[in-house]
C-alpha cells in the first residue's frame, strides 16, 4: 500500500517538495525539491487509504481528526503545493470515475427549496455570532472585499466593496432597493445612511444574522428606512427600483437559476436595475468540492458564467456590465485566515479543536483556490431595459466619489 501512496503522491507533486512520513514509519519525497519544502504524517494506515480512495473528501477529513499531520511548513503551504500541481496531474481511472459521478449528481445535491435552503443556511450563518466576530471587519461583511490597492486593510476594503457596489446601482435618493441575502445589515443599512435609498429591505435566512441585523438597525436610528425579514427571495410580491444580492448566489442552486432571475425580473420595476456578486469559475462548469459541501455549505454551487448568463437571457433581464474580480476573495481569505490564527485560542473556547482544524482548513484551502485555481468573483450589471444606465462607465468612478466624502467621518 505504500508503494502506491507513493506512486500517487509522485503524480499528484511533480514540482516543488513534499516530503512524506508514513503510518509504519517510513519516509520518501516528491517532487523536484524546488520551493519551500512540506512535510506530512499519516497516523494510520486506514487515512492513507482514505486519501488514495478519495483525496477532494478525505484530505479534509483527515486534517481536522489529526490523522494528517502538517510537520514541516503550514497547511496553506501544503494546499499551495497540492493546487499548483493539480492540473499536470496524470489520469486516475478511479478518480475520474468518481469525478464523473459527483458531475452527473449535482443539480440532484442543489435541490434547495425553502425548506432546504433554511436548513442549509442554519448549518453556516447560524454559528455563534461570536465567532464571526474573531475574524470578520466591523461591520461583518463576509463576502469579497474590494481592493483598491495592494496595501489597503481589510476595514477600509469591505467599504471600498459596499462603496463599489452602491455606485454600480445608479441608486438615486429615495429608491426602495431589496438585498438578497443580507447577512448581518451591513450593505442595507450603507444604502439607506450614505447613498439616501427611500426604503431598504434586507432577507436572509439566516435567523442569527437577522437579529443582529435588526438591533442595528435601531442603534442607528435607521429602523424605519430599513427593514429586516427572515424571508426566502421566492415569497417577495412588492416592486424595486434596484435589487442587490452579494454572496447569496452561491446558495441558489442551479435547478433553481431560471426562477431565480425570473422572480428578480418580476420584482424589478421597468426601469429597475440589479447587481448580483458571486463567486463564480473562469473555467468550465464543474461539481461542488465534496468537503465544502459536507462541511461548510451544504447546497452550494459556484457557476461558471455560461451557466448564469443564460438563465438572464431567459427571464428577460439584460445584461448591462460584468467585472472580474481576480485575487481580490484571496486577499481577503488571507485577512481573514491571519485573525482567525491569531485569535484561535478564542475560538477552541467557543468550539472544539476539531472545528477549529475545519475552519481552518476552510480558510486556507478557499484562499489557495482563488489565488491558484479559477476561482473568482462575477459582479454582474442587469437591468430590465438597455437604456437605464449611462452610456459609459464613467459614473461608477464619479459616484463612488461622491459616497467617500458623504460616508461616517467625512465632510459632505
């Protein structure tokens, strides 16, 4: 068995050094010995042939029981490794198989009703508050941040996204807007104190998130411009001016992609205009990671862009503008990866030593993923007619303008 663990590592590491202890003792290298160098430990025989059966779950696994131990270097290192040799890796027929199997059951694993889709959301956003708070910004923004440039914190990155976002909606004051999926407030409460939104409904389905979200809504004196509703897209029946949803897209499903846009289409006024963020695959369509979707978002999909953009043309939205964000969910997986090491202690007292190996490992594998695989983040343009917007996009650069000196600490 060991003499095929090693065949399989040698496939899996061709370049850079990985150096392997195995259960009985034994010890070999892979790679080309360039790069930092990683060593591993299999405790037991039983999770080396946990991997060699299925390494997309078992790797996981088998970090958070301590049955895979990093030696040398640190987990971000060893998932490095892992993803920049991943695509000169040879064939596998086992692995394939397995790969093609997980492909044809997809749209079956993102049947998420409302029913399912609460379920879903619980197993995540539902987790103690406190421990969002280990790592998050201020105002718990947990989505992809916007970079403006290479040195800008993480505080000043999460407002430069809600800045970004508002001026991409051409919002003018006194507009009602609908935040799909609107985590802890964050963005609904932005669009109603800065950009002056007339009336702002923020859902979720998550019931942690809505009660916090609500009590700052009051602290700020903002609860009767902005409403908060622990509601699922598809029960909404009022009209929009605009329509937002950052990070909720990746819970919808793919069945559900056509009802989707042709809810967010009846929603919209004829003038109306929407802006969906997601993670998304600059590649081709693919499964979901099967330890993501045990683990950490059970339901979860992130699309390729020919697989939404067609679900848009279906409903009759027209799609207006599309930006790439490259790199940018991978600096903000780094900030948020270095507070939560930092303050680990912290969440071991609010959880266990395996939940903590599982979120870390959640946060340096996602890191790695966008940063060496094709992960990115899609912000999407729609409208409901092609003259709703300016010609150019010289308005999102002047409006974002006009939001900084009217944002909390600035002089209008």
């Amino acid at each position: 068995m060991e003499r095929l663990l090693r065949s399989t590592l040698a496939g899996l590491v061709s370049r850079g050094s990985l150096e392997v202890h195995t259960a009985s003792g034994a010890r070999f290298a892979v790679g080309d010995g360039t790069g930092t160098p990683v060593a591993i430990r299999f405790t037991d025989a039983n999770a080396q042939w946990a991997f060699l059966l299925d390494p997309e779950l078992r790797f996981g696994e088998l970090f958070m029981d301590s049955r895979l131990c990093v030696e040398q270097g640190s987990l971000y290192e060893l998932v490095c490794l892992l993803m920049i040799n991943a695509g000169q890796a040879p064939d596998n027929p086992w692995l394939d198989v397995v790969d093609r199997l997980r492909f044809s059951l997809r749209r079956w694993k993102q049947r998420n009703d409302r029913r399912r889709s609460q379920r879903n959301v619980a197993h995540h956003y539902d987790l103690d508050a406190a421990l969002y708070a280990l790592f998050l910004d201020q105002d718990r923004q947990y989505s992809c941040a916007y970079f403006e440039h290479p040195e800008q914190d993480l505080e000043a990155a999460q407002l430069a996204k809600k800045r970004h976002i508002t001026a991409k909606l051409h919002l003018e004051p006194g507009q009602r807007v609908l935040d799909i999926g609107c985590g802890w407030g964050g963005l609904a409460l932005y669009l109603a104190d800065v950009a002056q939104a007339g009336r702002v409904l923020g859902i979720t389905l998550s019931e942690e998130q809505i009660k916090i979200a609500l009590k700052r809504a009051r602290q700020r004196g903002l609860d009767e411009r902005v409403e908060f509703r622990l509601a699922d897209y598809r029960e909404l029946s009022e009209r929009f001016d605009r329509i937002v949803s950052v990070g909720m897209f990746e819970h919808v499903g793919l069945p559900h992609y056509d009802a989707y846009f042709s809810h967010c289409r009846r929603l919209l006024k004829d003038d109306g205009v929407m802006l969906l963020h997601t993670i998304g695959v600059s590649g081709p369509p693919a499964h979901a990671d099967p330890w993501i979707d045990k683990y950490i978002f059970p339901g979860g999909y992130v699309p390729a862009l020919s697989e939404i953009l067609p679900a848009i043309e279906r409903a009759g939205l027209v799609v207006t503008d599309v930006e790439v964000l490259r790199q940018h969910y991978a600096k903000t997986l780094r900030a948020w990866r270095e507070r939560f090491m930092a303050r680990r202690d912290e969440a071991v007292a609010l959880r266990d030593e395996r939940f903590c190996r599982m979120w870390e490992f959640f946060l340096a594998f996602c890191e790695a993923a966008f940063r060496h695989e094709t992960l990115v983040v899609f912000q999407i343009q729609l409208a409901v007619r092609n003259d709703s917007l300016p010609l150019t996009r010289a308005y999102i650069a002047q409006r974002e303008t006009v939001l900084r000196f009217v944002e909390p600490g600035q002089i209008p």
